[in-house]
C-alpha cells in the first residue's frame, strides 16, 4: 500500500512537472525573421525595437535581414523566408501579408520650381517631370506616377519622365531642364523634404505645390492608395511650404506578418514598438511617424489579428491563454486520482484476502499440532512438533511485520502458541515426569522474620 502511495504521488508530480515544461517551451523566446530594405529610415526603426527587445528579455526576439529593396522583402516573404517584411502598400503588396504597424505614410506630391505657371495634374501634359527616385526603389516611384496620370487620362508619352537623386535635381532645376518635380516620402524628413528643399534653393523661391483635388475619388480605385492632406507648413520656410493644406494621395510603409503566426507575438511585437516609440526615435526619426493600422474588418488591407488585439485592448491574459489547460489538467488529474484510490482499494483487498488466508492456515496448524501433541509416542516426536511450533512462530512475526496482521490476530496465534506449548509439556511430563519442565511456584511470603506456615499447623 505504501509503494502503491509513494507511486501515486510520483506520477502527478511527473505530470505536473511534464505541463510545466510544456508551459516554459511554449512559452520560450520566439525568434521570427524580418525582411527589411538596407540602409533605410525602416532599418533603423526595426532594428532599434530588435535592441529593445533583446535587452528587455522580450517573449518575441527578432532578427533583422536586410534586403535590396522593398519589393525584394515583399518577394522574401512570399517565398517564405522571412516572417514579417517591411514594404509599401503599392509595392508588390504581398497577399497573405496582414498588417501589425503602419511605419509611415508617404504623400505623393507634385510640386514646381517657384514662378511656375503650372496650376493642375492636367497641366503637366508636354512638361518635363523630374521622379525623385531612392536607390532602393528606383522604378516603384515612375510606377505610382504613371498610375496617378492614368486616372487624369493622361497617356504615358504625354509628358517626359525622367528619374532623378536629390543631388541631380538640384542641378536641373538650376539649368531649368525640368517644369516639374513628382516625390514620395513622409512629410518633413527624408527624401520629399530634401527633394522641397533642393527645388527651393534651386530656384531661388518656394515651390509651387499642385494639388490632386481627386485624390479620395483615385484612392478608392485603388486599395493601396489613400487620400492624405498635407498640413500647411508641413515643409517648413517662410512663407511656409505649403501655403495652404494640400490634398493629395499617399502610400504607407507597413510591417506585416503571416495570418498564421501566433496573435501572442504579433502582439508583442506591437506592444514594443508603441510602447517604446520615443526610445525608437532616439536614432531612427521617422519612428514618430508610426500609427496603428485601423482594425474594422472592412478594411482594404487587413489588420493582423494579434496586433488589433493589442490596439483594441483585448489581449489575452495568462488565465485566458492557459484557463482551458488548466481546467483540463485538473481533470486529468482527478481522473489519474481516481484511478489510483481504485486500484488501491483493489490491490488493498487482494492483500487483506491473502492475509486473511494466512492467517487461517496458521491456525490450522496450530489446532492440529495441539491435536498431535496429545498423541505423541516419544519425546523425538515432542521435539518435533516444538521446532515445527517454533517455525511457525517465525511465519507468524514475518507475516506481522511486512504484510500487516492486526494486533488481534498476532494476539490469537499467541494464545494458540501458548496452549501448544502446555499441551506439549503436558505430553512430556505424561510420557517422562523427570523430563518435564519445573512448575513455577511464587516463594513464600514474609512477614517480619516468621514465615507463614499453613493452616493447621503450629508453631
């Protein structure tokens, strides 16, 4: 019973032991790849939050894999190489990518050297339009450009395109080679804001900023295009530049995941980058530019469901995450108790039978070897059945001690014990009176130091 005890406790101790372990290997740090261009404001924000979540022991570790281009990284998550991958909504949009942070939104922008007469989109037509274009996506900027005319019915031979740095602008806009300069980028830092800056020196004046009135009409043609209105003085000077809000299209940057990664670490990941955006800021800038994705589910492009978790307040906690394993492993276990109470009680059962038929044949033997002793011839035959009464005695104690005999049986085999002696002492004094044990007598009492004689006699 001991063993089957000391057993029991052993296997829920295993098995509280064995959910433990699977809770820690569940719970372990994930590590998830992330596809991001090289050299870019993109980069330095994800691998700032990659630092933060190192160094803060983050459930969610990840590791930065720096590509050629946005669309490269759209291409790596397609294939299955990374996790998440920073790209841009009109940039190869990957299908099965859903959207955990919104880094940045990047207006489209078309602006002229100051003095220009050019007023609409529709002027542009037989103008020289110069595409600010970055090294990492060179022909992503001509693409959304063409896009843009095609909705204004402006063929592509209506007007000369011609990609350009920051650098060549400048010097193009001196020489007056081009009428008009189209950009894309984040308000006030990185390429648009060089790109303004560059025309405005250039041409010794402000921009001139043409305004795309249709932008909320073309942004519902497309999903990855969105209106966007650019706050006056958005690009600083005096006067500022704009000089009045301008309406426009833009394009976001966007971190996304698989649907099937785990919703726990997408809303990890979102956490840290909120969480921590001002220590993000401090070497990547453009971190103050990140906004959460809208989480109805109408939206064109989806939000993860982990991160709208996150966004909307409903992230799991530990009881919700492991309530139903918990519930479930209480179960087990009580089934697992109940089990072993049974078999317990079977094996119990078993044990006390086989007890009690030990108990039975011991007394047997004793009635018969009492029974015998009155009948014996010799003493050899006396000296027998005292070994054999002897042996017995040994089963008995043996028996007592490791299978558990009750004190009342121990007690009943000792009183048998002792009526075998007597009947064998009683034989033996019977067959040879010298041989027989003496019979204790109590010595006489004394009173004083006269002995106590019996009655009748004198002194």
């Amino acid at each position: 019973m001991r063993r089957i005890v000391l057993g029991a406790v052993a296997g829920a101790l295993a098995l509280v032991a064995g959910l433990a372990g699977g809770i820690y290997w569940y719970e372990r740090p994930t590590v998830v790849r992330v596809g991001v261009a090289r050299d870019t404001e993109d980069q330095k924000v994800i691998s700032a939050a990659a630092q933060i979540m190192s160094r803060e022991r983050e459930n969610v570790r990840m590791r930065v894999i720096g590509l050629d281009s946005p669309s490269a990284a759209a291409a790596a998550f397609d294939a299955g190489e990374v996790d998440l991958a920073v790209t841009r909504t009109d940039i190869n949009m990957p299908k099965s990518g859903e959207t955990v942070v919104i880094l940045s939104r990047s207006p489209a922008i078309v602006f002229a050297p100051a003095g220009s007469t050019l007023a609409t989109v529709n002027d542009l037509k037989g103008k020289r339009v110069a595409v600010v274009v970055p090294r990492p996506e060179a022909a992503a900027n001509m693409r959304l450009l063409e896009s843009i005319l095609s909705r204004y019915n402006i063929s592509g031979d209506a007007l000369t395109r011609l990609p350009m740095t920051v650098d060549d602008l400048r010097a193009a806009i001196a020489e007056k080679k081009v009428d008009a300069v189209f950009a894309v980028g984040p308000p006030g830092i990185g390429l648009l804001a060089d790109a303004i800056t560059a025309v405005a020196e250039a041409s010794d004046g402000a921009p001139v900023f043409i305004p795309m009135n249709e932008g909320r009409a073309i942004a519902q043609l497309s999903p990855t295009l969105e209106p966007f209105e650019v706050p006056r003085g958005s690009f600083g000077g005096a006067p500022p530049r704009p000089a009045r809000d301008l309406t426009t299209i833009s394009v976001s940057t966007r971190l996304i995941a698989r649907e099937s990664l785990r919703d726990s670490v997408v809303s990890d990941i979102t956490r840290v980058m909120f969480n921590n955006r001002p220590a993000i800021a401090v070497s990547a800038p453009s971190a103050n530019l990140m906004v959460a994705p809208p989480t109805d589910k109408g939206s064109a492009l989806p939000t993860h469901s982990g991160a709208a978790a996150y966004i909307d307040g409903d992230e799991e906690t530990f009881l919700d995450k492991y309530g139903d394993y918990f519930y479930i492993g209480a179960m087990v276990l009580s089934v697992i108790a109940s089990a072993f109470a049974a078999l317990a009680s079977r094996i119990s059962a078993e044990s006390h039978a086989r007890i009690e038929t030990v108990f039975e044949d011991m007394l047997t033997k004793l009635l018969d070897y009492i029974s015998r002793a009155r009948e014996c011839e010799t003493r050899a035959q006396l000296d027998t059945l005292e070994r054999d009464a002897d042996a017995l005695l040994g089963e008995a104690l043996k028996t007592g001690g490791g299978r558990g005999l009750d004190t009342h049986r121990i007690a009943a085999l000792g009183l048998g014990l002792d009526q075998l002696r007597a009947a064998i002492n009683a034989r033996r004094k019977m067959l040879d009176p010298e041989s027989a044990l003496p019979v204790f007598e109590p010595p006489r009492a004394l009173v004083g130091e006269r002995s106590v004689r019996p009655l009748g006699q004198g002194r």
